[in-house]
C-alpha cells in the first residue's frame, strides 16, 4: 500500500479513487495507515465476504490474494493486475491514465 | 556410479514438483475484465462506511486487495 501511497497524486489526477481492501480488522488498518501514512481508504473485509465474492480468497492463508482491479466510472472492470504486478502500481497507475485520455 | 548419480539427479528434480502438488492453487479471481465490479460496502480505518457505488459515475477505482495490514506492498 505504501506504493499506492506514492503514486497517489499520479493515480488523483487521473481521476482515480484508491481503495486497499483487506481481511484484517478496522484497528489492525488504523494502526497500519498511521504508520506507513497511508491517507486513501483501507478497508475491513472481515469474514472475507467481499474477497471471496471477487474470487480471491486463499484458504491457506486464510486471506485475500494480492490483486489490484481497475473500475471504471460506469462500474466496469477494466484492467486486473495480480500479484508482483499489483504489489507495483506503475501498471495500475499506466491503465488509469489511459482512462482518462480516453474520456 | 553414473546410474547412481543419475538416479539421484532424477530423484532431485521431481522434488520441486512433488512439493508444488502439495500446495492449494492460489485463487482465480471469479470477476473478470469487461464485468461489472460487484458493489460493497465496508468500514475503513477511520471507522467511515465506504460503497463502491459512491464512485460512480464520478471517479475510476483502483481496488487494491491487499494480504496483510502491516506487511509490504
């Protein structure tokens, strides 16, 4: 997340909301942005209803897999980075500058 | 000799595939470019409830799932 952080401006003025999501509980994620100084929404998927429903629960870990989804401003699914490629946002950040151009 | 060595050589190799067999394979995200992204709402650090529907219409979303609060990436 620290990577989203930096490329926050970038992702801003490309019209892009960032939101984390993960399985950890709301306190573990406030004590986490206040570290890191993330200042975009980490959100609490306890239970895990949201990451199984976008198919990327691992039951080993018990916890999502690392996957960044670009949704457009019609609600559309336009680009899915997973692992390595969504650790780095330089992908994500291209994909939603793209968007923009195109509008 | 060289049977032995080439046994065990065969014997290392199928090693790495032997363990792989072993391990869950990591989840297929079930939503898929060109779908529309289901819609949630969940509580984020500060306690605010947050939809994703709120963006719509106004703002693209980079939805960045993410495997553990206090971890890289």
């Amino acid at each position: 997340m620290q990577a989203f952080q930096q490329n926050l401006t970038k992702l801003e003025a490309a019209d892009t909301q960032v939101l984390g999501v993960s399985m950890d509980s709301r306190f573990s994620n406030q004590a986490w942005a206040q570290q890191i100084g993330v200042t975009f929404p980490l959100l609490s998927d306890w239970g895990g209803d949201v990451t199984k429903e976008y198919g990327l629960y691992n039951p080993q870990y018990k916890a999502a897999r690392r996957a960044t989804f670009v949704v457009d401003k019609d609600g559309k699914v336009t680009d899915i980075k997973l692992d390595k490629e969504a650790v780095d946002p330089t992908k994500t950040v291209e994909a939603c500058q793209a968007r923009k151009l195109n509008r | 000799m060289k049977h032995v060595l080439l046994a065990a050589l065969l014997a290392a190799s199928s090693l790495p595939a032997i363990y792989a067999a072993d391990q869950p394979a990591a989840p297929t995200p079930t939503v898929k470019v060109g779908d529309m992204a289901p819609d949630f709402t969940l509580t984020d650090q500060n306690g605010n409830k947050v939809s994703l529907h709120e963006f719509k219409g106004k703002k693209n979303v980079a939805l960045a799932f993410y495997v553990f609060a206090f971890t890289g990436g």
